[in-house]
C-alpha cells in the first residue's frame, strides 16, 4: 500500500491540497504489507482531515523507517479558525488509533506551538 502513497498525495493535489512529502523508505515494498496498510490509511485519514478543517492549507507529510526501527508517519497543518462543528468530528482519528494500537504502535495527535495541528504515528517494522 505504501507504494502507492504517491497516487494518495496526488488525488489530494487534484483536490486542491498542496502537499509537500518528504519520504525517507529506502524501499516501500519491503515494508510489511499490515505495517503498509495501516501507514496508508493514517496518511489517507490526515490527508482527509487537513481538507475537512484546512482548506486550502498546505499539509506537510513525512513518512520514515527502517526495518528494526519502526516506521514513522506525520502529518500536520496550520490551525485555522476555531474547531470544526462538522458531525463525527474526530471519530476518524478514534477508529485509527485503535487500528495503531492492534498494530503494536502508537498514534498522537496534538496541536503544535507553531500553530500547527500534527498527527503522528509511530509502528514496529521488524528486523
């Protein structure tokens, strides 16, 4: 799955999202394939929710790791204006920090001193 991630980036583009990824994977297709899926579908939810209360915003993604290390995704934006009323709101990052947590990792959300909102997760990539 992460070796789709450019694809994911660029629908985000085509809807208007700037994104600008830095990936550090010295090969995506080594990365185990339930690591993968649950790094993709952090990015897919952050890339979702940057569009949902930052429009127009430019989200910065990184993803990085090493077998033995761990893989590490983050995603942040600028704050804008006051928290979204939308319905459901944050339900999204509750069901993904329970698949982070089945997976063994960890997932934290918080709001940055730059004024920044940043999602970032961290799961095990064995040796």
């Amino acid at each position: 799955m992460l070796c789709d991630l450019p694809c994911l980036v660029q629908e985000s583009q085509d809807a208007g999202v700037q994104v600008m990824l830095a990936d550090d994977l010295p090969e995506p297709g080594a990365v185990p394939a339930a690591v993968s899926r649950t790094a993709y579908r952090i990015v897919q939810e952050g890339l979702t929710n940057a569009r949902k209360h930052a429009e127009g915003q430019p989200v910065a993604l990184s993803v990085a790791g090493r077998p033995g290390e761990g893989l590490v995704v983050e995603i942040s934006n600028p704050i804008i204006g006051r928290p979204s009323r939308t319905p459901g709101t944050g339900t999204g990052l509750i069901g993904l920090a329970e698949r982070v947590q089945l997976a063994g990792g960890r997932l934290d959300h918080d709001r940055t001193a730059a004024g920044r909102f940043r999602l970032h997760a961290w799961l095990p990539w064995p040796p």
